[in-house]
C-alpha cells in the first residue's frame, strides 16, 4: 500500500507531463495545416494549369468547329483563339 503511495504521485504527473506537452505542440501543428491549406504545391498548380488548359482548348474547338469550315483554317482558328486567351 506504501509502494502504491509512492508511485501514485509519479503516475498522475506522467499524465499531466503528456497533457502539457500535446497543449504545447497544439498550435504548432494548427500552423503547420493551415500553411498546408494556404499553399499550393507545384504537383497542384501543374495539374490545375493542365485542367484549365484542355478546358479552354475544348471551348476554343467548339467555337473554331461552328465558325470555320475545313482543317487547316480550323486548327490555325484553335491556335489563335488560345493565344487570346492567354495560353501560348
């Protein structure tokens, strides 16, 4: 029952010890998603530049398609169409 005594006070601190250390380590792990959050990668901008160009070029063949007849003049239509629209 003495050994009991003695140990009980080194217990509880043990779990006080670990309480306070993750309330430390709390807002820095906070900080450290939120920066994951607000940046993006290079993986995401690549594919997010990727997704908007095939989507401007789908646009850009379906306005060449309805105004230009034959391949040639449609494919020069679908170049300059996406260079007005900021992707060269």
């Amino acid at each position: 029952m003495k050994r009991m005594l003695i140990l009980l006070p080194i217990l509880i601190s043990a779990g006080c010890v670990r309480t306070v250390a993750s309330a430390v380590t709390a807002p820095v792990k906070i900080v450290g998603h939120a920066a994951d959050w607000a940046t993006t990668s290079q993986d995401e901008a690549d594919r997010n530049r990727g997704r908007a160009l095939r989507k401007a070029e789908e646009h850009a063949r379906k306005d060449c398609k309805r105004q230009v007849d034959g391949d040639v003049a449609r494919e020069q239509c679908v170049r300059d169409s996406m260079r007005a629209r900021g992707f060269s």
